[in-house]
C-alpha cells in the first residue's frame, strides 16, 4: 500500500487547550485542525489498526500452536467440539465462506508447521480456531501491508503557507505542489527498481512488475517555475483583493452574532483587524 502526502503526519493533539482556555474561536481552531490533519490520512490509519489486528492475531495463533504441541488428542477432540460449535454461531452456517477462510488459511499457516508439523487434528483445531478469531474480528482475507510514505519538504511546497492553505488562493501553487508529488512518487519508485536486485532492499521493498518512470518533463516545469520559493505576494491580486473582502464580511457577521456592539465592531475592525489582515495578504 502507498500513501502519498504533502507532508508527513502530525498529531492534533494539543496540551494547551482545555476547559480553561475552549472559547469559540480556540475551540474552532481545534476543531479544524483536528479535520485538516486527519481527513489526509484516513486510509493510512486505517491501515494501521488493521495491521495492528492482524499482529495480533498472528500472535494468538502462535501462541495457540505451541500449546497444541503438548496437547493430548483427548484435549484436541474435546475442543474441538467447542469450536465447532462457535464456528456454527459466528458464521451463521454460511458454510462456503468458512471452506474458503479454512482453505486460505490452512495454506497460510502451513508454512508455520512446516519444520515442527503438528498432527492432522490438532493442525485442524488450529486453523479452525484462527478462522473463528478471525472472522469475529472482520479482517476476512486482510494482510499486513507495509505502508510507503511519498512526501516532500516544505521548502518544496509553494502552497505551504497560511498552514499549507495557500494553494487554495491560485491555481498555479496547486498545479505546482501536486507535480511534485508525482516527481517524488516517480523518484522513489524509480529508486526501487534502480536496487531491485539489492538483498536488503528485497527485505524492505515490494517487487515492482513496471517500467521506469520517465520524469524529465515534471522536473523541468518545476525548475522552470520557481513556485517553491513562493509567497503570498505571488498570488494574484484579484485573489488577494477577494480573500480580504470575505475575511471583513466573517469577520462582521462572526462579532454581530457574538453580540458585540456596532461601533466595537468597526473599531476592532479599522484599528486592529484589518491592518493585520492586509499584512498577511501584502495589500
């Protein structure tokens, strides 16, 4: 599995807010950035917690065979009986899903087996128990997958900035940041297949049934551009001009439904707001 981003990932996590300092505005704060640094990374960490799921079972299974080595074909037949009658239970007599896990699995498995081979039944209580574990925990036919992370350094990015939102004030910084993210994916799979043949890369690396990546045209538009080095004064003014005229109105609408007073408004606004806000989009 391969997941590619803009950067890599962070914690919303944040030891400063509590009950003590949650106002509207810090509560907001939170509230997004606990949106913005997770909605990118959804198919990663659930990923994880299905690597974690399948660390665990295979540590149950390990676990379990090596108390059947010293299992008597007594304690086998009885337990058997037991799972027998849960899988009956948990697969709800479904019973060509269950020959095909006991399939998938026994081949699996077998390979555990293969320099100490437990018994015919007790291998048969071992699988069979996997599999109710198994489909109780819905991983079905889940792997553990090795996660690739494809990032870049932020003095890559050109939409960086303003918490790496400026990309939404022109259309070239989305254009730039995204063929750098298939430079980066070009490179590293390049890289890949460059070592192939590397024992210790084999150990680390998936094998890669594909051609090189041809990325001499990407890497020549992004030399060419020099947006990695850009900054607010590199967005167009028509953009910065619109971005300004709707951060007044949030901000007017926002203090009227706070309730606070009209003239505190347009103080607030002329004295304190608004020369902070043309400085942060250079007007």
């Amino acid at each position: 599995m391969q997941q590619r981003s803009t950067g890599p990932r962070e914690s919303a996590a944040n030891p400063e807010f509590d009950a003590t300092t949650a106002s509207f505005a810090q509560s907001a704060k939170q509230m997004l950035n606990s949106v913005y640094l997770q909605s990118g990374f959804q198919e990663w960490l659930l990923q994880e917690q299905d690597n974690e799921k399948v660390l665990r079972l295979d540590h149950q299974a390990d676990t379990l065979r090596e108390k059947l080595y010293s299992a008597t074909s007594e304690e086998v037949f009885a337990e058997q009986a037991i799972i027998d009658s849960m899988i009956a239970v948990v697969y709800g007599g479904n019973t060509v899903e269950y020959a095909a896990d006991i399939a998938r699995l026994a081949t699996q498995y077998r390979v555990d087996v293969a320099e100490k081979p437990l018994p015919p039944s007790h291998f048969k209580l071992w699988v069979d128990t996997i599999a109710l574990l198994e489909h109780a925990a819905g991983l079905g036919p889940t792997n553990l997958k090795t996660i690739y992370t494809i990032t870049a350094k932020k003095d890559e990015l050109s939409g960086e900035l303003l918490g790496a939102f400026l990309g939404f004030f022109d259309e070239r910084f989305r254009q730039y940041d995204y063929e750098r993210g298939r430079l980066n994916a070009m490179l590293t799979i390049n890289g890949i297949l460059d070592k192939q043949r590397d024992e210790g890369v084999i150990q680390k690396q998936l094998p890669l049934n594909i051609e090189k990546r041809d990325h001499h045209s990407i890497q020549q538009f992004l030399d060419s551009s020099h947006l990695n080095h850009a900054s607010m004064a590199d967005v167009k003014y028509e953009n910065r001009e619109l971005a300004y005229k709707r951060v007044k109105a949030r901000f007017f609408a926002f203090t009227k439904d706070a309730g606070i007073a009209s003239i505190a408004r347009f103080f607030a606004w002329n004295c304190i707001v608004r020369k902070t806000v043309k400085k942060v989009l250079v007007l």
